[in-house]
C-alpha cells in the first residue's frame, strides 16, 4: 500500500492510495466464512454452503466495502498527519462500477480542495462607523409621558373624549368576532363613527360601519385581533359596539413616589435624573441594532477587502454530492455563488479566532447559555432559581442543533466585542431617526 500526494495548484491536490490485493484479501476472506456459517441458502444446511456459492454471490461486494474501510482510514489518517486545511470533503475521481475487481492492484485518486493562504488586516475597517444611537429631547419627552400615564391612575368619565380609553365589546356575525378591546379617537379613521361615540355613556350600545372605522387595517388587525382575510369580509359590515369603560389617565406626578416605584429607591431624586435613566434605558435598547448594523458593515467590509482565491470549480463539483439530494451542475453553481461569500467571512473568521485565540471553552458556552436562560425568563416575570436554570442548560447542550445556535451566537458576541476593542472604527453619536435613514436608507 502507497499514498502519494500531486499538487495541482496551491489550492487544488490529489491524494493516490495504491493498493494490492494482499492489502484485503485476508480481511475479505475472513468476511466470506463468517457468511458461510451464517447463510442460508435453500438446499443447503446452514454452514454447508459450498464457498464457491458464497464468492460468486457476496465476494465483490465484500471485497468493495473492506477496500472502502481500508480507504476511509488511511485518508483520514493520511489528512490528520499532513495537517491539511480542506474546504469541503475529498472527492473520489473512481466510482466502484469502474473498478477491475480481478486485477492486483489498484489507484484510488481523491480530489482535495485547500484553505487559501492569508492575513487579515484590520487596518482595512478604518472606514466602518461604529454607530451610538442616542434618543433625541422628542424621543425623551414621549417616554416620559408613557411611563407618568403608565404608573398613573384612571378617572371614570361620562362621555369619551380625546385621550381617553374606552373599552368595548366589539361584535360582528359575518366574521363570528366577538372581543373586548380598549381604544381611544386616535386609533380612529369615521368622523360619523367619533361623532355617535362622543355623546356615548357606559352601557351604551351602537351600531357602526366597520369600513373605515379604524384609521388603518394595521390598527383594526392589532386591536381586534384579526387577520386580513378577517378584514376583507368586514367591509360592508357593522360593528355592534357595547360601551363597558371610559377612563382619563391622569398621568403620576413626577415626584418620589414616582421615581421609587420605577428604580431602585434613593437613587433617583429629580425630573433630571429621571430623564437621563431613561436617556440610559433606551440607549441600550438600540444597542442590538447598533451592534448588528456594525457586525454586518464588518464582515461585508472583511469579504470585499480581504483577497484570496477559492477552488471554486472542486467547491461546485463537491456540492454536487454534498446534501441530501444531489445537485445538477448548473444548481450547483448556483448554490456556490449564494455560498461564497459565506465561505469567504468563515475562513476569515477562522483566521482571526486562530490567530488572536478567539476559541470558546464549554465553561462560557455553559455560562452564556445560563445567561440566555435567565434573560428569557426575567422577560416572562420568572424568578430565576440557580437550579433549575443548570438543568434546563444541560437539557439544552445535549441537544446538537441548540448547541450550535449557541455556539454561533456566543462567537458573534465574542467577535464584536473584539472588533470594538482592537479595530480602528469610526464613532459616531446619531439620533435613531437619522440612524435608521443613514444606515438603511429610510426615513
């Protein structure tokens, strides 16, 4: 037996395993005698079946799947010793229905594709703005108001009037809606609809045209709680609308009552201090979409910027025979050029994790996975008990698509708080108005 190694390019090689037939034939032969104890073949005893029998019947697939084992094992072997970097699996340039089983010997070639060679410059992200979403005064004063009419108390009223919340028992037979919703004039289009509600009292029952009752589908999908096929059939319909609540919210006062119930008792003590922990709150809200604008400028900047070539005719042959199904050529194309750009920002990854020791241990992947936990059920009002989170992360890690999701999520944090630490960014204060125009192209 013999593996010998033809370099095509840099990036394209073929590995020849040369083998005889004394390399198997024991190994096929001790396979066909245990068939012939085992077979049973009619006429015959079991164990009594003439060997000729069992050659003629198993020996060539035999023979096949003992030179295949022998194949897998000294390229694998082969690969780990000469610690080559391959871009999808090797390809066997033989099929076994053109193989001579009878001869003595045989060459088995096995096309490779390499990893390219190169660095990864971060001097090049010297353009990449690294955005800092701050709320402008318009932005503060609408939370301000939301939270005073949110922690303030409500009025029993006689008559709606603008800002007021009236709450309805909205029903219609056609679409079978029968729900109890709050709303106010402003989520209201019909001038006849606000006009019969204004002199409306609690107990009330009105009959209204569902067309044009709310000011847009939107509102009506949102508060009824119906889908748009719901809303075709309203057209032409009337809601029977029973007046159950009208309420004033009168906002809190802004004083510590207000400000204990809202944070950590002492530490706020003013309007001031108020609007800048809110300032502080939502400043981290937009940090998710800051980040993930940065992390998607990087890896585009990272792709263009960083050159190499790919063995990208190995890439599209081997996609051919890569998934579940196997590909046309010209779908395999297609899959490579939708995949390139992947496999680029993979590589380059690979390269930064390597060359600034970027690996993840499974400590912070159990770590960030507990943190997810514990996040998750805080946001569903849960107390995190230290115990019961442990087992749902165990639960979690023995699942393999759950572990990669993780794994993936915790490297792009990692690779973000990397960038932010040694990339020579761009920083920039914006309003999230000019954020969004500025970084999407929408007002």
């Amino acid at each position: 037996m013999n593996i010998s190694r033809t370099d095509l390019d840099d990036l394209n090689t073929t590995v020849t395993i040369s083998l005889e037939r004394k390399d198997f034939e024991e190994k096929v032969a001790a396979v066909l005698v245990d068939y012939k104890k085992k077979a049973n073949i009619p006429g015959f005893r079991k164990g009594h079946v003439p060997m000729g029998m069992i050659k003629k019947q198993y020996q060539q697939s035999v023979t096949a799947d003992e030179v295949n084992k022998i194949l897998r094992e000294q390229l694998d072997a082969y690969l780990k010793e000469e610690k080559l970097n391959l871009l999808g699996n090797p390809l066997p340039k033989v099929t076994e229905e053109s193989l001579d089983w009878s001869s003595d010997s045989f060459d088995f070639d096995f096309e490779l594709g390499l990893a390219p060679t190169f660095d990864v410059k971060l001097e090049i992200l010297k353009k990449v703005i690294s955005y800092e979403i701050e709320p402008d005064a318009k932005m503060l004063t609408e939370q301000l108001d939301y939270v005073r009419k949110q922690y303030g108390k409500l009025v029993s009223q006689k008559h709606p009037e603008k800002g007021f919340e009236i709450n309805a028992q909205f029903r219609n037979d056609a679409t079978e809606l029968e729900n109890l919703i709050s709303f106010t004039f402003e989520d209201l289009r019909g001038k006849k609809s606000i006009s019969a509600l204004k002199t409306a009292s609690i107990g009330n029952i009105l009959t209204l045209p569902a067309k044009d009752f709310f000011k847009d589908n939107d509102t009506a999908k949102r508060l009824l709680s119906i889908d748009d096929v719901k809303i075709e059939l309203l057209k032409g319909e009337q809601f029977i609308i029973e007046i159950k609540e009208i309420n004033e919210r009168i906002p809190a006062e802004l004083n510590k009552d207000l400000f204990d119930k809202l944070y950590t008792p002492g530490t706020v003590t003013s309007e001031k201090e108020l609007k800048e922990k809110i300032k502080e709150g939502l400043q981290k809200q937009f940090e998710p979409q800051a980040d993930q604008k940065l992390l998607n400028d990087i890896t585009e900047y990272l792709v263009q910027k960083t050159k190499f070539k790919l063995p990208s005719d190995f890439l599209k042959r081997w996609m051919q025979t890569a998934g579940k199904e196997p590909l046309s050529p010209e779908a395999a194309i297609e899959e490579f050029n939708k995949s390139e750009k992947g496999i680029r920002y993979q590589l380059i990854e690979g390269k930064i994790i390597e060359q600034h020791k970027l690996d993840m241990t499974f400590d912070e992947l159990k770590e960030f996975a507990a943190s997810l936990v514990k996040n998750q059920m805080m946001q569903y009002g849960q107390q995190p008990d230290p115990e019961q989170i442990e087992g749902i992360v165990s639960n979690l890690l023995k699942n393999q698509d759950e572990t990669r999701k993780i794994s993936e999520q915790l490297m792009s944090n990692k690779m973000l708080k990397f960038f932010k630490e040694n990339a020579p960014l761009k920083h920039k204060k914006i309003g999230f108005d000019s954020f969004v125009k500025e970084a999407y192209g929408k007002a």
